[in-house]
C-alpha cells in the first residue's frame, strides 16, 4: 500500500507539469548525470561509479515497484526477457561511462543516439525514408570535426558498443513492458545489471567505492539519470503522442554537448556541433517519415472494419485501435512504454 501511495503521490505532481517539460526534464536529468559521473573516475574510475549508479538505481526502483516474484513467474518469458534487459542495460552502461573518459560528452551520446535510429530505419521501403541515414551519416563524419581533429579510436568504439547495447535494450524491453505491469520488470532489470557490473565494478575500483564523494556522486548520478528520468518519461508518454515524445527526445545529443561544455568544460568545434544538429535533425526527420506512421492507418482502418464485422454478427465489439509503431516510443528504453496487451475477451 505504501509503495502505491507513492507512485500515486508523484502521478498527482508530475500531472500538474507539461509533458512536454517532463520529456525535457528527462533528457537533461540523463545527461547531466552522465556530465557529473567523472568527477568521481579518480577514486573509482568509471566501472565503480557505473555499479554504485546501477546499484542505487535498482534499490531505489524495487523499493517503489515491490517486483514479485510470483508476478514474473506467471508472465510468459518474463524471467528471460528481464534478464536479457538487465544484461544490455549493463553493457551499455560500462560502455558509455568508459567512452565519456575518452571523448567528449556530446560525441557520445550522439553516436549512442544512432543505435535508435538504426532501428527506427530498419522497417524503411521508400527511397524516401533513405534521407535520414545519410543526413545522420554526414552528421557522424562531422563529429571527427571535419579532418581537423582525431578523436582516441577506443572511445569511438566504446562509444558504438553502447549504441549497438542501447538497440538491443530497445528491442528486449519492449517484449518487458507486455509482459510485466509498472514498473517491476525494470526495477530487476537494473538489479540484475548492477549484480552483472559488480565483479567488475569491484576489480576495478577497490576500496574507492567506500569513498564518502564517490558514494555521493553516484546517488546523485543514479536518482538524476535513472529513477526520475524513467518515472518522468512513462509519465509523459499517457499524454502526448509518440511522435512527439521522439520530437523532443532527438534533443539528448544537443543536452549532452551542453552539459559537457558546462560541467566538465569540453569544447567541441563548429564542426562538431553541425554533426550533432545533423544527427538530431535526421531522427526528426526519422521520426515523421518512419514506417510506423504510414502503417498504422492501415492497420486503423482494418481494425475498424473487424470491429464493425463482429458488432454485426453479434460479437462483442472490444477490438482495441492498435498503437502506433512508432520507434520513437521505444526509443527511451525503460522511459518508452509500449501499449498494453490487446484484450479482446468478452
């Protein structure tokens, strides 16, 4: 009942908030956090603060959701879905955090944003839909700052891991959201990556993980970047369309180069901006030339037309209008929920 209250008492707040703010609170909690992490790299390096964030993050979430065993074992899957969503969400963290200890904030979490925008145009048939990628590709040739610069190969590549873990988390919570109400799949999700992360974390970090400004950064990293983030976006998500949630979550990488010149002091060139703002630029573009758009008023129409069917045989009549297939909505990770299952019982 407590846990209840609380998730009633924050619905009751954040619906007074635009959701469009909330969206934006989202994408700037995230990379703030991600800006505020390496102030704690030289006690613990990153593998230390990724597992103390993760721990935080999963404590915090099983104490809001209360995940009951019971409840996974009697979803279909569940067990291996969450699994699998915890091990991804492990992998892109190291990944990310390490690669932030290389290049700059804002390169990152732009070619962290392509692992979306991959599968946002995988489902592409027109030549049409093709004008993203090589807008987003022209952006990426622009991040190494036009020639002029050179950035370390290995944060490039850490940076690309993250990406390819960030799909797959996509892909996998997707099936996690179907299967499990609330928030519970994610809360053993993030549990079991911060179980992953530990041998890891540990090796690496020693006795700085007891460090009292090590501790407090990744609290802070963790409640700014993970719970609320995630709690502000399934908030946002009951109200406005997915097409717009994915509208303003394209600002991530912009947020990151922001954060990173404010917080950590990382200067990137002209050049490196026009790849950023291209990168943006081609998931909006993505966003309202995808797939997903087109398919759905196929899909409407004939959802219509078997629910006028079964009306006139008699039947009763719940055919529910699918969602939309938009990408965008799963883009956020455990922040973008997928509709529920249809429920066509009688």
């Amino acid at each position: 009942m407590q846990q209840r209250s609380v998730g009633q008492g924050f619905s009751a707040v954040a619906g007074k908030v635009p959701a469009p703010c909330l969206v934006l609170a989202g994408v700037s909690g995230i990379q703030f956090g991600a800006a505020l992490a390496p102030s704690a790299y030289a006690q613990a390096g990153a593998a230390g603060v990724v597992f103390l964030r993760l721990l935080f993050a999963g404590l915090i979430l099983c104490v809001l959701w209360r995940p009951r065993r019971q409840a996974l074992k009697s979803a279909k899957g569940a067990w291996k879905t969450v699994l699998a969503a915890g091990t991804l969400l492990a992998g892109h963290h190291i990944a990310f955090f390490e690669a932030v200890d290389h290049i700059p904030l804002g390169i990152v979490a732009t070619i962290e944003f392509l692992g979306p925008f991959a599968i946002a145009l995988a489902g592409s048939r027109r030549a049409l839909d093709l004008l993203p990628g090589c807008l987003a590709a022209g952006g990426v040739l622009l991040l190494s700052g036009g020639g002029s610069t050179s950035l370390p190969a290995v944060g490039l590549a850490l940076a690309a891991g993250a990406a390819c873990c960030w799909a797959g988390y996509i892909l996998v919570s997707a099936r996690m959201a179907t299967r499990l109400s609330g928030g519970q799949g994610l809360a053993v999700a993030i549990a079991w990556a911060a179980l992953l992360s530990a041998p890891y974390g540990i090796a690496r970090a020693g006795s700085g993980l007891l460090d009292p400004h090590v501790l407090w950064v990744a609290a802070v990293v963790a409640v700014v970047s993970s719970v609320l983030p995630y709690s502000l976006n399934l908030e946002a998500l009951r109200r406005i369309p997915p097409r717009v949630f994915g509208v303003l979550t394209s600002l991530e990488p912009a947020a990151g180069a922001l954060f990173g010149l404010l917080v950590l002091g990382q200067r990137l060139n002209r050049y490196q901006w026009l790849g950023i703002a291209a990168v943006a630029c081609a998931s909006i573009a993505a966003t309202y030339l995808g797939p997903g758009k087109r398919r759905i008023s196929r899909v409407r129409a004939t959802s219509g037309s078997l629910a006028s069917h079964r009306s006139a045989d008699g039947g009763c009549g719940h055919a529910r209008a699918p969602q939309p297939g938009d990408i965008s909505r799963l883009a956020a990770g455990p922040r973008r929920t997928p509709g529920r299952p249809d429920n066509h019982g009688c």
